[in-house]
C-alpha cells in the first residue's frame, strides 16, 4: 500500500498492510460495485494508493497484482488525479460515473495520449431464483472433477485443478463438460458478506449455445443459498454478456466508466477529447 498524505507516497507490501486495507473496505462499504475490490482487499491480491487516513481517506486507487491493467478508483476527483503519477502498468481507469468527465483530462495527461475513450461498466443483481435450463453434462464442479481441470482449453485462461480447488474453497464452480473436457465455466468471481460476482468463460468454439448461461444460473442459484445476492458486472458494450444476464433475470442497478487513454493507433474514432 501507498498512503499519500501529500508528500512522494512510498513503496511497501500488500501484506504488510492489513490493518489499512480493512480500514478502507470499512469506508468503502459493500454494493454491487465494491464486491471486487473487497475481495482484493480481503485476500490482499491488490496494491493500494490512499490520500490521507485509510479511515477516511479523500481518495482511493486500488490496483490488482493479478489483471494490474484495469484499477479502480473510489473518492474525490483531485485525490483521484493526484495519485494517476504514482500508478505503473495500467491501460485504463476505472471510476465513478459522475467523476468520469472531470477525471478524463487527468487519466489522457497521466497517459501521454491525445483523447481518451469511455466505456460504460454496467452493474447487475439477481433478486429471484435463476431460470436453469436442462442442458447436458452442464453442473456443479465438486473437488471429485479435478481431473477434468487437468487439460482445460487454453482459451479458459490459465484454469486448472488448483484453480477449481481453490474456488471451490470460498464458492462455486459450475461447467459445461464436452468430449471430456470443460468448455465453460461459471464461478464466483468476488465475494464479499453480502454479495457474490459471477465470472463466466466459455471457449470460442462453444460459444452461443447456452453453455454459459446454464452454468451461471447454477451458480447464481447456488449463491442466493448462501444468503448472497448475485452480482453480473460486465462492459456497456458487451452485448452477449448483457443478453445473457437478462436472460437470468438479472437487473441493472448502476454504472461505473472506465476510461481508456487513446493512442494514435487506436482504430476507434469514438473518443473523448483529454
């Protein structure tokens, strides 16, 4: 963690901090869109730059030690600027929708770009059981399916027998199973006291038939029974996620934007000047 009490932050460890990171998930509550952040700042898989008291702190960036490119940012608009300096190995910022004209200007100077791109980030939540289908050999994972985790598709990105294991420890897995080998996969993402985010992959052979909507209602389903309530996050423009979280009878609740620092060869021409 990073504490900026308004002189040069410095360089320490996640775990050195577990008392400060407790302090700022107090402060920053729990809703559909902290329910990410809190399960970095549990599990200490994030690094944290803070301006003033981690108790109540002006603003806060968190940034995850597994997908750096994308933190996340809570607080005021100056104290969100001031720390974009110290922030290393990011592509895009993550922010509060009504900070997010203010901070732009901000995260294209950070950057060194031109322009900067804004993408909606669209929060859900689930408040009744979710539809399941009766799609073959689509179920809950149990630690028994670790030898089907143990030649997963590239396309599931690094997910393996230690990665089922430890999911099954805090959550639940749901998958698709064809030719002996799991194409999709539904699991909980975050979590936090109250809420639970799904994540969802499938790979791209398998895709548009229903694989990974049937193993979220699973998953969803098997979150509300843990007096859960289940959380879909996912990109504005990502239409087949939205599909499939309506057809899960999930509804909106709010947005958050990222903002994406163009470059000159950034091929999209729909941008936000910084």
């Amino acid at each position: 963690m990073q504490q900026d009490n308004g002189s040069r932050p410095s360089d320490t460890t996640s775990h050195d901090h577990t008392h400060e990171f407790a302090a700022i998930a107090e402060w920053l509550g729990e809703s559909p869109e902290t329910v990410i952040p809190l399960h970095m700042l549990q599990h200490g898989t994030c690094e944290v730059v803070c301006v003033g008291s981690p108790h109540d702190p002006d603003g806060v960036i968190i940034q995850s030690t597994v997908y750096p490119e994308e933190p996340i940012a809570f607080g005021a608009a100056g104290a969100i600027a001031s720390i974009l300096p110290s922030l290393s190995g990011w592509t895009c910022l993550n922010v509060p929708a009504d900070l997010a004209g203010t901070l732009a200007g901000d995260v294209g100077r950070a950057a060194g770009a031109a322009a900067v791109r804004t993408q909606d980030d669209v929060y859900h939540v689930l408040d009744a059981p979710a539809p399941e289908g009766s799609v073959p050999d689509v179920r809950l994972m149990t630690p028994a399916d670790v030898a089907l985790f143990r030649s997963t598709p590239d396309e599931l990105g690094g997910i393996d027998e230690a990665w089922l294991l430890e999911n099954l420890r805090h959550g639940h897995v749901a998958g698709a199973i064809r030719d002996g080998r799991v194409v999709s996969i539904a699991h909980t993402f975050a979590i936090s006291e109250s809420y639970a985010d799904l994540g969802v992959t499938t790979v791209p052979g398998w895709r548009r038939q229903g694989l990974a909507t049937a193993a979220a209602a699973l998953v969803a389903n098997a979150i509300t029974a843990d007096r859960r309530t289940p959380v879909w996050s996912c990109g504005g423009t990502n239409a087949a996620s939205l599909a499939a979280a309506a057809r899960l009878g999930f509804r909106e609740v709010s947005r958050r934007v990222y903002l994406i620092p163009v470059t000159e060869a950034d091929p999209d021409a729909n941008v936000a000047t910084a």
